[in-house]
C-alpha cells in the first residue's frame, strides 16, 4: 500500500495510529519531533505525510510548508485543529484519493 511519515507530539496516540496504517498494509515511519520528522523527510521518499490532530492549526501549517520542500511528491494531510480525532477508517478513506499537495483533512 503506501508509504506513510506519521508525526505527531503525542506517542500514545502516534503508537496507535500508527499500528491501525500498519495493519491496512501501510509502512509507516513515525516522528514526535519537528527535528525528526524533516530529518526523515530529507532522507526517504514517502507519499503520505500526516500531521498529527494534536498539533495547533497554524503550527501544522507551516510544518507542512518545510515538509513540503524536502518531500515534494508525497500528500501532506493536516489533520490539526479537529474537535475529534480521525479514525483510522476516515485516513484510510484520506489515502485511497491520492493527488500530490497540501491536503487539510
């Protein structure tokens, strides 16, 4: 399926998220870290790259903008500033309609 960088500054909430992508098939790399998730998305192409809910809307935002430079063919998905968290079944939905970009879930 697909090669996904999943970043988030919550790793209970990383660790699950990232074991459902794992269990539809997905490979995923994960970062807590603003510094970690550049580092990772400099060094390994993927065509998902998922910001974490958790993360403030404007923050998400310009994270995007810096991973967006290093990974320019993957799908950046913002998932920040959702009242509820997505559901794995809702990024799954999110990954099946691939188009390359900025993408704000």
């Amino acid at each position: 399926m697909a090669r996904i960088l999943s970043i988030g500054p919550d790793s209970e909430a990383l660790v699950v998220r990232n074991r459902e992508l794992e269990l539809s098939g997905h490979d995923v790399r994960s970062a807590e870290t603003r510094s970690d998730a550049l580092a990772l998305a400099g060094s390994e192409p993927f065509e998902f790259i998922l910001l974490c809910d958790r993360f403030l809307p404007a923050y998400a935002i310009h994270l995007a903008d810096e991973l967006k430079v290093l990974a320019p063919a993957a799908m950046i998905i913002v998932l920040a500033g959702r009242a509820i968290p997505i559901t794995p079944s809702e990024i799954n939905a999110l990954l099946s309609r691939p188009t390359s970009g900025l993408k704000a879930a």
